[in-house]
C-alpha cells in the first residue's frame, strides 16, 4: 500500500475492534462482523487542505476530496454537491424558532437527492478498483442514483428495489437503461438478497461490499453546511434516518472538521444531531425516545418509502451519536408527512418528498417540545425531490379551478370566492 496509490486513505478499519484491512471491496470484520470504515491519514489531510485550498476550488463536494475515499482523481460524478444552504426565515417563524436553515439536497445534480453524493464516491472509487458491473439495494432514490452515474461513466448497472415503490422512483431508474429489479418484499429482504447475490457475482455493491467508500460520501454534506455557515457548526441539525448512515456521517464530518481546525468559533464545538424517522418504521426514535442503546427491527409500514428500512444498519451508530451530541429523535404520521410537505412547500417554495416531510414535521415537534430550544438555530437536511413522490400527496393539495377563457368568468369566479370568504 504505497502512500502515493491510496491517496489520503491509510486502511480499511473496524468499528469494533479497530483491524485493519486492505482497501478492497469489503465491509464486514472477519473477527466480529463489525462494520469496515476508512481510514484516513489527518496529519498529511491537515497540509494539503486549507480553507483557501478548499475556496479556491469548483463548487462541488469533490472541493473536499482530500477527505473522501478515492486514491485519484474522481471520475464519476465530478458535478455532484454544493447544493444551496437556505435561510429559511418564513419557515422559522412557522415552526417558532429564531434561525432556520434548510440545506437543499432536494436540488442535488444529477437525480436530484442526497445519494448522487454517495454514489459519485461509490463509482469513482469501483472504476479504480476495476469493476465494470455495479450494483445497489435500494429504497428508490440510491437505485436512480446508481442507474444514472453508471450511464455516464458508462458502466453496467443493477438496482434492487422493492417492488411496490413509487411510480416515480422506478421510472427514474428505468430512463438511464439499468436493470432494474423488483423485488417482491421489504427492502430489508431486497437488502438480504443482495447481500447473496454480491457473495457470489464480482460486482462492485455500492451499499454492501462498496459501503465503507460509499457511506463516506455523505460527509460532504456536513462540510458544506459548515463552510456555507461561514465556517460554524450549526447547534442543532435535524436529518432523517433510513439506515441511519448519514446521521452518523453528518457527525464524522463535523468532528474531521473541528480535528483539521477549520471550524471557526469555539461556540460551535458543541453541537447537537437529532434523527427524524416516519412513524410507520420508526426502529431508530422509539429505541431513543425510550433511552434504549439498541433498536428492535420493524415491519415498515409508510409513505415515506425512501426511509422504509426496519432494520438499520446504522441503527446502533446513529443511537450513539445522538447520546454523544444531545441530539433527540421523533416520528411523524403519514398525515404530518404531508403536512411537513406543505410547511416547507408554502413557506419556502421548496417541494421535498416524502422523507423532507419527515423531517420538517419531526422539527416541528421537536422544537414545540423544546428539544430544539426556539432561541436556537438549526439546520434541516432537505434529503430528496417532491417530484419524485408525486402518488405521497396526490388528492392532498389544493384543487384547479377550471374557467373559460373570459375575463368576465375570471372576475366572476374571484367574486364569488370573495363571498365565501367574506
Ligand atoms: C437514503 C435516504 C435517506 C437516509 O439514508 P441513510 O440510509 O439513513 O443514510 C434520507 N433521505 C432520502 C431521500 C434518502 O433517499
Ligand atoms: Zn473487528
């Protein structure tokens, strides 16, 4: 493992036991099956990466590249990240708390949610590795991902998905020419499936046998917020859990950050990280709410399909976190889903989907209940695109009103509407 062919990446490490492995395409501890995570080389990072060296690159998530696993350059995705960072001040006052801010992933190039994040690493780091089929186990928005990525680099692609999913969600796979593959199940059978299928085919499995490279590419999302901050910590994040990997990768950032000296003000050392799940598979809240270090899995059981996982396998991190930070978790009805849609929709004009309801509806509470104190400030991670998610609030929005082309059945109709209202 020379240093120059690995670039900042020192090994593959365990959680749990701290071995230290190649850097394969591999995940899991042979010891105690704890999960695999890179490694990185701080002291040489610290050198190369500055805040001028940072500003002084494209605006996209590669402008930390020092600190994502790739030896190289990167070759897929080069586009992807430095989505806006909204200051949300109607919403703010909507939900009663003094700062508001919504980090847009909603927006995200090219499919349009937080995964093209993850999946440029996944795929720049599966070409260096030399693989020409890639695959994933997805609940929608991964899946579009991984299909629209392998089309530009050119690359084969599988993507697994429930077979129920959102019309929207399979037809944004299906455009880029992928496999597509539903599966008629949970995503957890889909996952477990997979989990088979990478055993015994060579292919790169962003989120299995690629999950070490992959899941650090959501931390590109922790940098930006804290350098569109002005290089702060926000006091409170608020970001919805599936897996719970970007939970946990939204604190590794903030920590690698703090660890390089690049965040500003002491008085953003100390932060909270609060997880937002639906109530319909909700393993991760209700094992916090109940002061529990472990989840019990679920049936998942919401509209909030891109969230549906009822056993998270970053469920125990994403606990810990929230215990380390002061962090809190909640879980929303399908109802305050959609209500969450329309807060940020009417207030912000940003249309999210489903898991961007959950989020917004589960800042709603937390800061009613004073767990997000309303003096504060807090950034919500806004994760995928209504449009997406359209079947979530159909027959849920306001009507069209249908007239003839004439003014006078315009004038006509506001009339009799300014009765009603009268
Ligand atoms: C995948 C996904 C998440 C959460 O992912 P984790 O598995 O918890 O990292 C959040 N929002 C959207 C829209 C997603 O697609
Ligand atoms: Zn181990």
């Amino acid at each position: 493992m020379s240093e120059k062919h690995d670039g900042f990446m020192k090994a593959l490490k365990c959680r749990e036991c701290g071995r230290e492995y190649p850097l394969a395409a591999t995940h899991v501890c042979e010891f105690d099956f704890g999960p695999l995570e890179v490694a990185y080389d701080y002291d040489r990072i610290k050198k190369a990466l500055t805040r001028a060296s940072i500003q002084s690159r494209p605006r996209t998530m590669w402008r930390y590249r020092e600190l994502l696993p790739v030896a190289g350059e990167p070759t897929v995705g080069t586009q992807v990240g430095f989505t806006p960072l909204v200051k949300a001040d109607r919403l703010a006052k909507a939900l009663g708390i003094r700062e508001l801010w919504i980090k847009n992933d909603a927006v995200n190039y090219p499919t349009l949610s937080f995964k093209d994040r993850v999946v440029s690493v996944a795929l720049s780091r599966s070409k260096e590795l030399g693989f020409e089929t890639v695959a994933c186990a997805s609940t929608g928005n991964l899946a579009n991902s991984v299909a629209a990525n392998a089309a530009s680099a050119g690359l084969k692609s599988y993507v697994f998905i429930p077979s129920d999913l959102e019309h929207g969600k399979v037809l944004n796979s299906l455009v880029y020419g992928a496999n597509v593959i539903g599966i008629k199940g949970h995503y957890d059978e889909v996952n477990r499936l997979c989990a088979e299928i990478a055993g015994k085919f060579g292919w790169a499995f962003v989120n299995v046998n690629m999950r070490p490279y992959y899941a650090e590419g959501s931390k590109s999302q922790a940098y930006e917020i804290v350098e569109q901050l002005g290089w702060q910590i926000p006091q409170h994040t608020v970001v919805p859990m599936a897996s719970g990997s970007l939970l946990t990768k939204i604190h590794k950032g903030y920590q690698e950050f703090i660890k390089l000296g690049l965040v500003g003000q002491a008085s953003s050392l100390s932060y909270h990280i609060h997880g937002a799940q639906a109530t319909g598979c909700s393993p991760i809240s209700v094992a916090q709410k109940a002061g529990l270090d472990f989840f019990k899995p679920v049936k998942p059981n919401t509209i909030a399909k891109s969230l549906a996982i009822g056993t998270p396998a970053d469920g125990f991190y994403a606990l810990r976190v929230m215990k380390e930070t002061g962090g809190a978790a909640d879980d929303v009805t399908d109802d305050e889903i959609r209500e969450g849609i329309r807060l940020l929709a009417e207030n912000e004009g940003i249309f999210a989907e489903t898991a961007g309801g959950v989020t917004t509806a589960v800042a709603k509470k937390l800061i009613a209940s004073g767990k997000i104190p309303a003096n504060d400030s807090a950034v919500l991670c806004i994760t995928g695109n209504g449009l997406k998610t359209l079947d979530a609030v159909v027959g849920h929005v306001g009507k069209t009103r249908e007239i003839k082309p004439s003014l006078r059945e315009f004038e006509a109709m506001l009339a009799s509407e300014e009765k009603v209202s009268a």
